[in-house]
C-alpha cells in the first residue's frame, strides 16, 4: 500500500475556560487528505484543493509537512511524500483547519509505514506540526481531530491525554478569519490568584458537567474564560453584545472558537436556528455576512477512508 485517504473533522479547542487544555471535535465540516508514498526519497509535496492562499504549501510552513518530517527524523525513515488537502472546512479561524492536516498526516504515514506510533505518538507528531500554525507544539486541537469526543490534555511532556465521550450536543459555530496568524503572543504570561482560582474552578466544572453528561451545566461552565477570550474576542465586532443575545436566546454557553476568531455557542436543538439568526445578523468586520455553521459534537476522531 502506498496511498491512504482519511477524513479529518473540524475541532473547538480552549472550549471556555481550557486554554491549551481543552477541545473536542464536531460532526461537520471536515476535510479530506490523500497521503501517497514516492518510490525514492523526493521530499515532500504539499497540494490543496478549496481554500487557496490561504493553506501554506511549503513544507516547512505547513502543519502536516512537519508532522512529517518530524515523525520521519523520529523513526530514522526516508521517503518521498505528497500530502493532498482536500478543504471542507474554513481556515485560519480557529476550527482546528491545520491541526486536522497534522493529524491526518501523522495517522496516514504511520499506517503506510507501519511505523506504530500509538496515540501518544500520534499526538506528539501532530502537536509538532501545529509550530507551523501557532509558533509552539500545543496538543488540544490535534488530540481532539485525532480521537474525537472531548479531550483533556493533562500533560505536554510526556503526552498525557485523557478522553471522555460527549453525547450529541448542538453546536452554532459563526464562521470568522482571524486577523492575525496567532494571537498568543498578545495573551498575559501571568494572572491574580483570584483570578487563576476562577479559572480553575470553571475547568473543574467543565470536567464534571462532561463527565456526568449535563449539558446545560457543560455549556454553562464555558461562558467564563480569563485569559483568552478577553483577547481573541476583541477582533469580532460588537461580542459583548452578541454573547448576550445568544444567551438570552436559550443557549447555554458561548464563547471564542480556539484560536479565534469564530464564536460557537451550545444550545438546545429547539433553539439553533434562532441563534444562527442572531449570529448572521452580526456583520463581519467588512461589512459582510458572516457563514454560520449548525452542527453537533462528535465522538469520531480521524478516520481511514475508500476514496475523495
């Protein structure tokens, strides 16, 4: 076998108050990868479908191109590389686009090559790949894609993930790029004890609530965040505001996607379409529409597909 074809499904990382920590993946939108092995060492070749400009096709700018090299340097391996992009999602705002491209790539080289990286493996490569996107190896986003539920990455070094199952929870997602590659370098490097004690609080809540299936107190424990949202929510006009029409609409929380600069809320299935109403009513900082997204969580992480 020297070709592979995988689906990889979008992922909310950060999910409130878990900065780093936190994600878990989401039934659509998704992209599509095929990753085929050259005969002979001829490097590696980057190719996108949908979403051109925007995706980086230099390897070493690339989030699947260095999960490949570093998963290749690992293992002592040479081989020749072309990893096609199949886009179904939006990039660059904040749906874990270039961490699904890492995570595919690790699952399609460690199945072609027989390599046996396992999960913790698996994670480390794609984490690797996301210095490409975000400046520093970070796991949320890449655990998430690649085993799907909700992730929470207890430890960097050694990976150290724990995964629990979420039931299917809807999701509106209001779709915006962010205006900048990372944000991270504007986010404090130290907080009050007051405020890093709610912080934790709202993360253990956030534990409990998945942990015991409640929904509506999951989605509650995602409103509070201190240290990234007030940042990354600054680049969508008018949030404050529409936070708190989301949530006097039913939704049970809102909150920044990842990244940035997207916002998704959680809400009861009666509820979506009013909230995707309220959400596309908010223009985007040209003037434009934005693209709203009603979707559910899922429980399905990376997968071996027959065919794009």
């Amino acid at each position: 076998m020297n070709e592979i074809f995988l689906r990889a499904p979008a992922t909310i990382a950060n999910v409130g108050p878990g900065f780093d920590i936190f994600a878990f993946s989401i039934a659509h939108p998704f992209d599509l990868f095929r990753v085929s092995l050259a005969p002979a060492p001829s490097g590696i070749s980057i190719r996108c479908r949908g979403g051109e400009g925007l995706v980086p096709l230099d390897a070493d700018r690339n989030t699947a191109g260095l999960t490949a090299k570093h998963l290749l340097a690992k293992h002592g391996l040479s081989t020749g590389l072309t990893f096609e992009i199949h886009k179904r999602m939006p990039s660059c705002s904040g749906l874990g686009s270039s961490a699904a491209s890492a995570a595919a790539c690790a699952v399609g080289l460690d199945r072609l090559l027989k390599i046996g990286c396992g999960e913790a493996g698996l994670i480390e490569a794609a984490s690797q790949g996301e210095i490409a996107s975000g400046g520093t190896p970070h796991a949320d986003n890449a655990a998430g894609c690649l085993l799907g539920g909700f992730i929470f990455v207890r430890s960097f070094r050694p990976v150290d993930v724990v995964r629990l199952p979420l039931p299917d929870i809807p999701v509106v997602i209001r779709v915006q790029r962010k205006p900048h590659t990372t944000s991270r370098g504007q986010i404090a490097a130290s907080y009050s004890l007051a405020d890093v004690k709610r912080q934790m609080a709202r993360c253990a809540d956030v534990i409990r609530a998945v942990a015991g299936a409640d929904v509506e107190a999951f989605g509650r424990a995602i409103n509070l965040d201190l240290i990234s949202e007030p940042v990354r929510s600054r680049a969508v006009p008018g949030y404050d505001e529409l936070k708190k029409s989301v949530l006097d609409a039913g939704a049970w929380g809102c909150n920044v996607c990842g990244g940035g600069s997207s916002v998704f809320a959680l809400a009861p299935p009666g509820r979506t379409q009013d909230i995707a109403d309220l959400m596309r009513a908010v223009p985007l900082p040209d003037g434009q529409s934005p693209e709203v997204i009603i979707t559910t969580t899922s429980n399905q992480g990376v997968e071996v597909i027959d065919g794009l």
